[in-house]
C-alpha cells in the first residue's frame, strides 16, 4: 500500500512539501540514511565498479587487491573518466606502477581530490595500504 501512495523513486526528487525524498517516501532531508543503509550502498556501488573494471580492462583481475582497490576508488569518478588516464592505464598494463601513480598526479584529477590522489598514488607505487597516523 505504501509504494502505491508513495510511489517507488530511484533518484532523489522534492516531494509535495519540498522536502528531498528518495525510494518509499524517505524524506532525506529530515531522516537521511543509516550507517548500515550507506554500507550497502557502498558495497553495491564497489562490486558495480569492480565489474565495470574488469570488463574494460584486460589485466584488472592480475592486479594485485590494492592496486585494484585504488582503481575502484578512482573509478567513482566514472568509469568513462578513469579510462581518458590512457597513459596511465599502458603503464598499467605492463605493471610500471611508478609511471602510473605519476600518471595519476599529474591530471587534473589529482588538483581537484588533492591528498587523496596523493595517497592514491602512493598505494600504486608500493601495492600496500598506507599506515595510519
């Protein structure tokens, strides 16, 4: 009866009362989104990713986790922008993961999500996670 009065939304809209609303009726402005409601969208939106990558990309699954984790963490710019990093990707391809994560710097990606690019970069030249402060 509820997807009947509310209706079934998949992207966001202002309902009668302007409120953002999503799905059933969520009213995203005053309820929002649990912790345990984002981490199954997170998980959904990584194995979409994750598939996307392996598609597109011969070598993706010889990669090692971590370099395939910094690729799936570029890739929520869209998998159409992760593959304009064409030199990025040919130093890839042939595992010169230094020339890659200077690749992944010098773009304009990297000016515009600043430490992340850095700590992205990093992770590609070691193939380890970065230690925590």
């Amino acid at each position: 009866m509820l997807i009947l009065h509310e209706g079934l939304k998949k992207k966001p809209y202002r309902d009668t009362v302007g409120k953002l609303t999503i799905g059933v009726g969520r009213n995203l402005d005053d309820i929002g989104i649990t912790v345990d409601e984002s981490m199954v969208l997170l998980a959904n939106d990584i194995r979409e990713k994750r598939g996307e990558l392996s598609y597109y990309l011969d070598f993706f699954e010889q990669l090692d986790q971590v370099r395939q984790e910094v690729l799936i963490d570029m890739c929520f710019m869209g998998i159409g922008n992760l593959l304009e990093f064409k030199k990025m990707l040919a130093a890839l391809e042939v595992r010169d993961f230094e020339k890659a994560a200077e690749e992944m710097l010098e773009s304009k990606w990297a000016s515009q999500v600043k430490g992340r690019s850095i700590m992205l970069a990093g992770m590609m030249v070691t193939g380890k996670y970065p230690l925590n402060p």
